[in-house]
C-alpha cells in the first residue's frame, strides 16, 4: 500500500484487505486528492490539515481517525507541489493515479471516491471561487467512476481514462485556485 499523491508517493506497510485501517486510509486518501486542489502555495499543508479536521466522512474525522505518525505522512506527501501545470506534469500525475489505481480493489475504489466527493461537496464547493468549470471536472469523475465499478476494476482502458480525468480536475481546479491565490493580499 502507498500514499500515492498526484506529485509524491510515500511506501506504507501493507493492511490487510477488508479491514478499518484499510477503509480509513483509502477514504482519506480520496479526501487528499480532492483537497489537492488547493495546493498552490506553499501553506497547503497548513490548511490541509485544518480541511481534515473539518471534513466529515463515512468513518469519521480523518484527523481523529489516524495516528499522528500516518497523518503527518500523508501531509508531508501531498504537501509536494509542481510549480508548473505543464504536459510533465501532467505525466507524473496521471502515471501516480494510475498506480493507485492498479493497487485498489473494488471497496477501496468506493471508499477514494466517496471520500472525494464528500471533501469537494463540504469543503471546496462552497468557496466562492469554485467556478461551473470545476464543477463539470469533479462531476465527470463522480460518474465515471462508475464505469470502474462495473469493470472490477480490470479494465486498463477505464482505469487511464479516470486517471486522465484526476489530472484534469486537478489541472483546472489549481488554475482557479491558483488565480484567486495570486489576487490574495497575501501573494507576494
């Protein structure tokens, strides 16, 4: 098992399959990714950390859930940023989606999704820059997440096209995040 982050990946001792930690981990590591959005400065750890105290998913707080020792990992993996949203870029976050992908069963896809969609619709949907376009990117994953689920997660061709759209939610929403950023009294 790892923390596969769009920009870093962390190597963690493997939990067993069906078991909480597992659930928990992967449920928080569907919240980090959508919370990923955000990374556009370098106090994202800061506030992914508050946004994990805040959001509330199927098993709880993730800040209360984990160990002190798990939760700092996973906030120094995400903590790693590009400072260009370029083809590169792009690669290296398609290609970690992709290997988180191929690790996952089936309930733990359900668990990163979910997570997902829970984190965008308590934390990030309700900030005033979220605009109609970061709206249709989280959307195309929510449904075609789906399309995961009846594969079993075995078709390699439905697993790249939702790596691709993972890149390009956070492609599109870090741009939007990134211009308010750069409007904030507090860019220099």
């Amino acid at each position: 098992m790892s923390i596969r982050a769009p920009h870093q990946t962390l190597y963690r001792p493997v939990a067993k399959v069906q078991s909480y930690e597992r659930e928990v981990f992967f449920e928080t590591l569907g919240a980090c990714w959508a919370l990923s959005a955000r990374n556009v400065s370098g106090q994202f750890a800061i506030q992914l950390h508050i946004d994990l105290t805040r959001v509330n998913l199927l098993y709880g707080v993730p800040a209360q859930q984990l160990t002190d020792t798990l939760l700092l990992d996973f906030l120094r993996t995400f903590q790693a940023r590009s400072l260009r949203l370029n083809a590169e870029c792009r690669h290296q976050v398609v290609h970690n989606a992709l290997q988180m992908l191929d690790g996952m069963t089936e309930s733990d896809f359900l668990n990163f999704s979910t997570a997902f969609q829970d984190a965008v619709g308590q934390i990030l949907q309700h900030l005033p820059c979220w605009t109609s376009d970061c709206m249709r990117a989280n959307m195309a994953l929510k449904y075609y997440g789906m399309n995961l689920i009846e594969s079993r997660m075995e078709s390699a061709a439905a697993k790249r096209h939702y790596a691709e759209l993972l890149a390009n939610y956070l492609q599109t929403t870090q741009a939007v995040f990134l211009a308010e950023h750069r409007l904030s009294p507090m860019f220099w």
